[in-house]
C-alpha cells in the first residue's frame, strides 16, 4: 500500500511541479495548499521544474521501468528521512 500510495504522491507532484508548479503551488494556487509565498524568479522556477523531472523520473522508474519495490520503497524513505534531517538544522 505505501508504494502504490508514493507512487501517486511522486507522480503527482512530478506532473504538476514540470508543468505549472506556481498555478499548482503558487501563492494564488488552484489547490489552495500554497508552497511559495511570491511568484518564482527564473531560479527557483528552474528549481521547481528539476525537482518535478526528478520526482517523475523516480515514479516511472517504478511504474513503468521495472524498479523494484524494495528498491522504490528505499528511496522514497531515503527523500523523507532527508528532508526531515535538512530542515531540522
């Protein structure tokens, strides 16, 4: 059930970060669950895009490319844990 559920997470988060992450996670978002506070600067647009490239490129690694599940497990648990330990220091 987790890696079905990351699967959609990643996934999701990939389409929506390539194509349009501040319609989808900007301060006037259609998802009303904003991440940025003011419209992105050429940087952190780039930023955006590479992050949703990468997370799409780790969903279709497992749904389509034959990722195992183990392997796809680990490295969204890996992304979790590291996040968690980045934005504590």
């Amino acid at each position: 059930m987790y890696d079905l559920a990351m699967t959609i997470y990643f996934g999701m988060y990939g389409a929506t970060m390539t194509t349009n992450s501040e319609l989808f996670w900007g301060p006037d978002s259609i998802m009303m669950l904003p991440y940025m506070s003011s419209a992105a600067d050429a940087q952190s647009a780039f930023f955006q895009r590479m992050t949703g490239l990468g997370f799409a490129i780790m969903s279709l690694g497992y749904a389509k490319c034959g990722v195992s599940k183990d392997a796809w497990i680990k490295q969204t648990m890996l992304f979790h844990v590291g996040t968690c330990v980045e934005l504590n220091h």
